[in-house]
C-alpha cells in the first residue's frame, strides 16, 4: 500500500482507499488481488481510526489511537489478523513509553520501554522477552553542546538477521542502513542533529562497516563514504535516499548529494580496483528524479527514465537495457478532486519475460475522501 495521505489538503473527515490488482501475461488464469483501507480523523485532523480489508471484507488489521484533551495522543491499540499479533502503545505528555506486543490469547510476545531526561530527549529504551529476558537496548548520551552518541546492542547473536537503522539528518533526509550478523550499532551526531559517523559491530566488537557523512555549508547532506571490512563483505547491503545498492564484495563506495536526499552519483570500488560500479542521477529544477544510468567499468549497462505531469505526478518509468532496448515500462493515469488531491491512480507494468513466462500487471487504486464542511 502506497503512502497516500502526505498530499491531502483540506480539513479530511475521512479516506477510503481500494486497492485492485490485476497480474498480466501468458498465464492460463490471471489473478486478481484486492485490499481496502479505511481512516478516520477527528476535528483537529488526528488519526483515530486505521482498518485494513483483503478480498473486500476480510479484515486484516485494526488501529485504534486516543487522544486528551489538548491533542496529544495518550494510547494506541492496533491489532494484526495475519501475523496474529496485537501491539499496545502507552504515552505521557505526547512521548512513547512503552509498547507491549502480545498473542491473540493474551500471552506476551514482547515489552518494550523507553525513558527520557528532564529535556525529554529519549535517553534510554529496551526490549523484552517474555520471561522478561533482555533482547536489545539503545543508549543514547549527549554531550554539552547538544551532540549524542546512539548505541543499540541486540542482547544475543543472531544468526538468521543482523541490525537494521535509520537515521535521519538534521532536513530530515533519511538513510537506512542493514548488516546481517550484526550484534550493535553506534553512530554519532554533532550539535546540529547531522550523523556524523556510524559502524556496525560484529559479535566480537569488530567492525562489519563503517559510514563518514559530510555536509555543505548549508547544512545539507553532500557525501556518504562507506567502508566494508572485508572479511564481512559478503553480508552486506544498504537503502540510501534515491538508491537501492547491494554491496556484495564491495570494499568501498562513495555517494554524493547534489540536494538534500537527492541522491547525485554513487561510485563503488572492489579492493584497489576504483569505479567496479557507478550510478548517476539526474533531477528536475522541482528536485524529482528523471533519469539514472548505471555504468560498469566504466561502460553503461543500463538506465531509468522518469516523466511526470504538470501537477508532479509520475506518468512514466522506462528501464533500458544498455542497447537502449526497452526492458522495463511503467506507466501511470491519474484522476484529482477539485481540491487537488488524487483520487484514481492506474499503474500498467508491461509485461517482462521471467522464467519463460510473461509477466506483467495493472494496478488500479481509487480514494474517497470526505472533508469536514
């Protein structure tokens, strides 16, 4: 499900989204696929209310949050059909402080619980087993001049999943980072709220793969420089803005940032080998991706090509190949209410040859939305 509410405008009462899709191609029977989400907001715009349907009435998640009387939000309950899990949130003065998830017959799964300094900055939070067992921590100390240090450490090693972070920039650029087999992770932020440093750590307090961020004057994001330990590098991926990059074997790579979160080039090195993988983007004067091409030592093996309409909606995503052949075409039709807001997207996939098969789909997702008078 697509996040739909960041363009609404207006004082909205309520918004029904329905989600229908359709999978093309060469297929004896095609499949179709359709799920419905309904919110409710009260008088000053707050999420009260957050059901899930699949197949049309086959609930599949409820959210339900309170709120006191000068708005801040006191308790949220929110209760998950498929994984059979329901989740608890409990705050005070508007701050988490603790999140309970339990079964559907009552047992827990899990607690956890955060505490704040007399600033309320979050200094503290932990998660618990059910015997009450320590699972993972985060510590978080500032110093004098408003900087801190974040250190989350998982209790125990895991062997089938490692550490995954996001940490956010003082613009709110946010950058997700993973390593598998990861027991912690710390990064460090200077008075500004701009990480300025992050590693992840093995079982053994090595070093899987560290980060150095640096800014323009102005404060934005300029480059991510990353740095692999080689005897981890097989594990490793990471998500930056704009990019979905897998690291297998790299020892090194650089991104750099034109905007904030607008990611410009990305240059990956093997060893002493430099530019083993290059990524290029370009963006429009209105800071929306039109085009990234990707090179391999040096030679293009492929790009991405965007378009967009007068009111900065997507109306089309091609992927070439590197013989400029199509590989890939997305494109997109929209409808907007005369407030502005979309209320029909149409996506068609066209269809890809997979395991000598055609594959492909249409996506059609429509909103009402009703507005307070």
């Amino acid at each position: 499900m697509s996040n739909f509410e960041h363009d609404l405008e207006g004082n909205v009462k309520s918004l029904k989204t329905e989600e229908i899709v359709l999978l093309l191609g060469n297929q004896d029977k095609q499949v179709e696929t359709k799920s419905t989400l309904n919110v409710l907001f009260n008088d000053s715009g707050n999420e009260i209310e957050r059901v899930s349907f699949e197949d049309g009435d086959v609930l599949t998640s409820k959210q339900i949050s309170n709120y006191d009387d000068s708005d801040q939000i006191k308790s949220r309950q929110a209760q998950y059909i498929k994984g059979e899990l329901n989740v608890e949130e409990l705050f005070s003065d508007g701050l988490l402080t603790e999140i309970t998830e339990s079964k559907p017959d009552g047992s827990i799964r899990s607690k956890s619980v955060y505490i704040y300094d007399l600033q309320q900055r979050l200094i503290y939070n932990a998660r618990f087993a059910p015997n009450s067992s320590l699972q993972e921590r985060t510590e978080i100390k500032y110093d004098r001049f408003g900087g801190r240090i974040v250190e989350n450490i998982l209790a125990d090693y895991l062997t089938d999943g490692g550490l995954s972070e996001n940490i956010f920039t003082a613009n709110k650029t946010k950058i997700e980072l993973f390593a598998e087999r990861a027991r912690s992770f710390k990064v460090e932020y200077a008075a500004d709220n701009n990480p300025v440093s992050a590693a992840f750590y093995y079982t053994n307090n090595s070093v899987i793969k560290e980060y150095k961020f640096s800014y323009k004057s102005n404060g934005l994001l300029h480059k991510v420089r990353e740095y692999v330990n080689p005897v981890h590098a097989e594990f490793q991926n990471v998500r930056l803005p704009g990019f979905v990059k897998n690291i297998l074997f790299t020892a090194k790579a650089t991104y750099e940032y034109a905007r904030q979160g607008d990611l410009q080039e990305s240059v990956e090195s093997l060893l002493k080998i430099p530019l083993i993988g290059t990524t290029s983007y370009q963006w429009n004067v209105f800071e929306r991706l039109i085009s990234k091409h990707r090179y391999m030592f040096g030679e293009i093996i492929g790009r991405t090509d965007f378009t967009y309409g007068s009111r900065g909606e997507l109306l089309r995503e091609a992927i070439y190949n590197e013989d400029n052949s199509i590989f890939q075409e997305n494109n997109f039709q929209w409808e907007f209410d005369e407030r502005g807001n979309w209320v029909k997207q149409v996506k068609t996939e066209s269809p890809v040859k997979i395991f000598e098969k055609m594959r492909g789909s249409t996506t059609t997702i429509t909103r009402i939305i009703e507005y307070f008078d």
